[in-house]
C-alpha cells in the first residue's frame, strides 16, 4: 500500500521521538511503516524505532477532525489512560499532545482469543483501578448520539429516544447500581495482547458507571462467549442477575444509536421499514425488564 501523508501535528509527534518516554531510547526518526485502523473518530498508524535493543514498534493515532466526537475529551482518556498503564492494562502511553490530540503509544498485537479467564482478570483488573473520573451519564449520551444522527439526516423513526419511559428507568436502574472504573468499549477490536497477557487500547469512553454494562460491551461481539457464564465468572457471589439484564439490554439500544452516530448502519442493509421494527423490538425488551 502507498505510504500515508501525515499531517503537520502528526508529523510533529515524530519529530518529538527524543522526549518519547520509552522503556528504550529511540535512537532515530520512527519509520512510518502503514496504517493500523481508521475508526469513527480517530485513525492510528504503525511505526518502527530503533532503540538500543533493537527495533521497537510503536502506534501513532491521530484525531479525524472532519468527524463529531463520539467518546469523551481528549483530556479525560489521557487520565484514564494513564491509570491503566501503570496498572500495566493498556500499552504504554509514550506521548501526547492536548492541543491536537495525537498520541504514540506502544504496539500491541490483535488477538483473536475470547478466552473467559484471561478476559475475566483484564475486566476484573480494570474494575478495581480508583479514580477521580467523571460519570458515565447513560441518558445524555443516548442522546447525543441520536442528536448526531438526527444532524446527518437519519430519521427520528429508526433511533431510540432517550426519553422513553422504558429506557429512562433501566437506566437509573443502572446508574443506582454498583459503580466503578469502566473502560466501556471493551470490544474485541480493543483488546489486545502484550507481554503475554491482555491489555485494552482506545479508552476515549472510560468514566466511572456500571461494571455491568461494561462486561455487556465485552460480550456483545463476542458470540462464542457464554454471556452469562461469564457475567458470573466477573462479579461471583455479588452477581446481581436483573442488573446484568438491564445492562445487556441497554448497551443494545446504546450500540443501535452509536451505529447510526457513526454514519453506520446498525444492522444488515435492509429496508427502513424493518429497521424500524428493529428498534421497535428493542424498545420493547426494555420495557419487559422493568
């Protein structure tokens, strides 16, 4: 594949290789070497340095500024960042910058193991990390996301409103529930392996919520994971079975929003007509839990 062209403040990153905090000095101008992932907010590229024990790779990633911002601020997921690194639960974080919101972080290699028990202790480990972190407010999210829809001509018709009565009282349900560091995107795409175990990228949506609806974003895309068993395998004896539920059910309505947020479409293409039955269905699994 052609070699990407960077923008200025990306490029800027490498020329700041000097001030990289790295377990190796990087001796020299990092390589360039292809682009990783574009995702809906941010692109990220793969880069290699010399260092004095040899090659070292690292992960550009870069804001896309033609793209709303769907996670929290910049500055926020830097905190949050940081707390996981040095609990050794997210690559290391080597540099950053504020203004333009690009960061190089330490490589980590894609897994394709839904194994429960490592997945388990990852989730279990983020959980208990303490932090002065904002709250996650469900609600207003929900609602920004069909807001960011709604501005890209998606029709009211196919989002949730966050005003539904069914969605506004599981909701509290959850929000009245345990809380805890949650890094709220722990897809498979965003964990990954290092140093022979898991660690988690990309923590832009990490705030204080409820762990439950964590380990049902967790669970969500990983269709060979016994949900429920390994809901019990987290949270043991203090498993709470109608909040587990609750969450799963939520971070469905969540996930229907964020898609179309995205400019995605949250299910296969087909008409708009079953879309809306869709999203119709999913209103009514809500208002059955409560």
């Amino acid at each position: 594949m052609p070699t990407p062209t960077l923008k200025p403040a990306e490029f800027a990153a490498l020329e700041a290789y000097r001030d990289w905090l790295c377990p190796a000095q990087v001796l020299d101008l990092p390589m360039l070497t292809g682009r990783v992932s574009q995702g809906s907010r941010n692109t990220s590229y793969e880069l290699t340095a010399a260092t004095p024990e040899g090659p070292a790779r690292f992960v550009l990633r870069c804001r896309r500024p033609e793209q709303a911002p769907l996670g929290n601020s910049f500055d926020q997921e830097i905190t949050a960042l940081g707390l996981a690194c040095a609990a050794g639960l997210a690559p290391g974080l080597v540099w950053y910058d504020l203004s333009t919101e690009v960061m190089v972080m330490e490589f980590a290699c894609a897994t394709d193991s839904d194994s429960a028990e490592p997945l388990a202790a990852l989730a279990a480990a983020i959980h208990s990390l303490s932090a002065d972190l904002p709250t996650m407010d469900l609600l207003q999210r929900l609602e920004y996301y069909c807001a960011s829809a709604a501005q890209q001509g998606v029709s009211a018709d196919l989002l949730i409103p966050s005003d539904d009565s069914g969605v506004c009282k599981v909701i509290d349900c959850l929000a009245n529930g345990p809380q805890t560091f949650c890094h709220n995107d722990l897809t498979s795409g965003n964990v990954r392996s290092m140093r022979g175990g898991l660690v988690a990228i990309d923590w832009e949506y990490a705030a204080l919520g409820s762990p439950y609806f964590d380990i049902a974003a967790l669970c969500a895309d990983r269709p060979a994971l016994n949900a429920d068993v390994f809901a019990a395998q987290v949270f043991g004896d203090a498993l709470c079975s109608r909040l587990w539920q609750l969450a799963r059910q939520v971070y469905s309505v969540m996930d229907w929003n964020w898609h179309w947020a995205s400019g995605l479409t949250p299910e296969p293409a087909v008409d708009p007509k079953q879309l809306a039955a869709k999203r119709d269905q999913l209103l009514c699994n809500l208002a059955k839990l409560h």
